[in-house]
C-alpha cells in the first residue's frame, strides 16, 4: 500500500504551487482534457495575459483532487476549492487574474468534469417555506451571462458611470481573484472590529477606481459610505450589466405548494461533496 498523503502535505504542495506562480505540472498531460470557453471570452483581459484567449484547459479530476476535496485543513482555512481549481487548470495562467465571472464558470464545469450535471440541493420555497430537500437540478446547459461586448473596449477591465442623484464620475473596474481574496480579508478585519457586515460598500470600495478624478482611498471609501441609495443601486446594476459570469439559473417547483420560479443554483454542501463526505 502506498504512503497516505496527509492533509499537511497537500496543503504544503498546494501552496508551494501558488507561491511558485501556479506551474503546470507534466503530470497534468498525462489525463484527458476538456476546453472550457470563458464566460468573458477573454475580451476583458490585456493581450499578453493568456487569458485573452478566451478558453483554458481543464483536465478531468482524479483521486488527487479528491485528496484536495476531501482535506480538513483546506476547507477549514477556506482554500478548498481554490487549490482544487487551480489543480484542474492545464493551460499556464496566473489563477489571481482571472475574473470573479470566469472563476464562477470554471468551478461550474469542473463540477461536472468531476460528478457529472446532476446536482441533488435544498432549496427552499420563496413561498411557503418549505425545504425541499435533495431537489434535482441538472447542470448541463448553463450559459454565459450576454454582455455588451459592442459598447466596450476590448482589454479594458475600467469602465465609468454617471451616477443619478449626484452627477458624480465613478471609475469602476472588475474585480478578480486577487481582489475577492483581500475584500475577505477586510471584511474579517471590519467584522472583528465592530461586530457588523459590510459585504456591499466594501465591495463598492474595492471597485471603485476613481470619484471625479479623485483617486485617493480615503476620498473613495467616504464617498461609498455616504452614497445616496440611487447612486449605489445605478452602480451596482451598471457594474452587473458589464461583468461576466454564468447565468446559474434553475426552473424550480415546490413539491408541497406547487410555487413555480426561476431561482439562483444554491452552492451547498453536495456541489462538491456529493456524497456528503467532508
């Protein structure tokens, strides 16, 4: 029987492979691969970014990623699914770049690379209430949020809006990986200092590029926090209109009153853990 690999020493080679850059190992042409199309086509990225060319390899996850799946100290640390991602990921890439958009369509099809496009979740009713446990949602067929590719600039990830009520100029950008990583960061630091959730205006802050011209933090964060209602909602929608992403959608039915919508994919315990191991 060979050598059990340990959590500690999964977590170490993982980090070791994020330190290094993300390296490609040989090993990884070594197993069947799938070309997975980006949701943002690569139009948002610059053209020396590999990305730019719209679609990555993916190879099909092995008893090595379920090591990775499966490690207590990698979900505890919440790096599971990163360092599962990054594991799959063929093409030679550097995984903080990638947009928030991107990101979400490449969990999404190594899902199915990994247990296929039948996924069982809870959902509960909008209406009455009740969960509707182990609710079949099929995968297949999910595609990539339509986007006003014409009004844009491609290699650009800047864009800005005049806001309604204050007729201020907000410079916006998309955020990535990278950002996702520290606008968790802040919003442990803000929580363990005054007990309250932020998740918009930080959120706001870290996309926020310029007000006016004015590019100083300080002057930026101000700004989020005193922002009229109209202005954040028009920013957040003209932000959403342009990002990139997965139309993540489900037609449920509730099996108890009948309730019929279109509801968002619940991401819970089974997408990745399907039968319930953790």
């Amino acid at each position: 029987m060979g050598k059990q690999v340990s959590d500690k020493d999964i977590a170490a080679q993982a980090l070791a492979e994020h330190n290094a850059g993300n390296p490609k190992s040989s090993a990884k042409n070594d197993y069947p691969t799938e070309e997975f199309t980006l949701p943002s086509k690569g139009f948002f990225y610059p053209s020396d970014n590999p990305l730019s060319e719209g679609s990555i390899q993916l190879k099909y996850p092995t008893a090595r990623e379920e090591d990775i799946l499966t490690s207590k100290n990698l979900i505890n640390k919440g790096l599971v699914i990163d360092k599962f991602l990054q594991s799959i990921i063929v093409s030679d890439v550097d995984y903080n770049t990638l947009l928030l958009g991107d990101k979400n369509g490449i969990m999404f099809a190594a899902r199915i690379l990994a247990y296929g496009s039948d996924y069982e979740a809870d959902v509960k009713c909008p209406s009455c209430g009740t969960v509707n446990h182990k609710h079949p949602i099929s995968l297949d067929g999910l595609l990539a949020k339509e986007i006003p590719f014409d009004e844009l600039t491609e290699g650009q990830q800047e864009f800005e809006v005049t806001l309604p009520a204050s007729k201020s100029v907000v410079k916006f950008r998309l955020l990535t990986h990278a950002d996702e990583k520290r606008i968790e960061n802040d919003l442990k630091a803000i929580k363990k200092k005054t007990h309250m959730e932020s998740e918009m205006t930080t959120r706001l802050r870290n996309s926020i590029v310029s007000v006016d011209g004015e590019e100083d933090r300080a002057s930026i964060a101000k700004f989020v926090e005193t922002m009229r209602t109209a202005d954040s909602l028009a920013l957040r929608k003209e932000i959403q209109r342009i990002a990139p992403d997965v139309e993540s959608t489900f037609f449920f039915t509730c099996g108890e009153c009948g309730f019929e919508d279109t509801l968002d994919i619940p991401l819970g315990v089974s997408f990745f853990w399907p039968s319930g191991r953790l």
